[in-house]
C-alpha cells in the first residue's frame, strides 16, 4: 500500500457564500450614496445657451432653480406656447417670485440664507424681456446672488 495516493471518491466543497451578503449591502451603498435623485420635474423645454467662460456650483443644495421655456407639448393646451416660469412642480407668474424666494429662505438654515444663488435656467430661444422682469422681482425679493445656467460651448 502506498502512503500517497489518490482518493477520486472526495467531491469538492462547496463555493462559500458567507461573503455574498456583505458584496450586496456595498453595491447598495454605493448606488445609495451615488445616484441623484430628480427633486423637479420639468414642464418646459429648456435648452440652456451655450458659453466659453464658465464656472462650476460649490454647493448645489444652496441653490434655488427659476426655469423659463416652452410649455412641453402636453400643457400647450392649457399654458399656450408662449415662454412660461416654472417655480418647482408649478407654473407661475412673475409676481410669484418674491413668495418663492420667501419660501426658500425658510427652508434653510439662517447661517445658508447669505450664501443662496438663484439659478436661472432659460431657453436660449426665450425673450430678454421676461429675463428682466424676473431679475427685477429677484431684485426686490433682496435675491441678489443670481447664476445663468449654461452649457460648454464644444471645441471646434
């Protein structure tokens, strides 16, 4: 008899599966930590302009978003196609921005309040004139820090 030799009757053992839990809840994190989630949804159609010298947003969750645009096609009916302000979920008036900006002093902490930008995201496509009737209401809602949202201009 020999002191080596092969058993061929031994199976091989099964594939751990301890670790398999501890992989899901990082995935989890990850995808949890990662993943933006869309706070408004958009009734207008904005395709910001174009610009060369631009910079970016510190600290997102500071800002308060104005969008300017055509209505989608599903509120034409209601709305008509002529440019709209959309403040979160709603459509608005130019008279409603100052309780908006009102509205979002409260919302944050007192310490924030000096810090916040009012982003305005306006169709390249859209008049001067509501721009200025806007800037003129943020004036008078002492919301001074405003920011045009726009996109790189390719390289050519």
């Amino acid at each position: 008899m020999s002191k080596f030799r092969k058993n061929d009757s031994k199976e091989l053992p099964p594939i751990s599966t301890a670790s398999l839990p501890d992989i899901v809840f990082m995935l989890l994190f990850f995808f949890m930590v990662s993943t933006t989630m869309r706070e408004v949804t958009l009734m207008v159609k904005v395709t910001v302009p174009e610009a060369t010298e631009l910079s970016k947003l510190e600290k997102k969750s500071l800002v308060s978003y104005i969008y300017v645009g055509t209505p989608h096609q599903q509120y034409q009916k209601v709305f008509g196609s002529e440019p709209r302000i959309q403040l979160n979920d709603q459509f608005a008036k130019v008279s409603d921005i100052p309780d908006y900006i009102t509205a979002e002093r409260e919302a944050r902490d007192e310490a924030e309040v000096p810090f916040m930008i009012t982003s305005l995201k306006v169709d390249e496509y859209t008049k001067m004139g509501i721009v200025t009737d806007i800037k003129q209401e943020l004036r008078k809602a002492a919301a001074l820090h405003i920011n045009y949202s726009s996109r790189k201009r390719a390289e050519e």
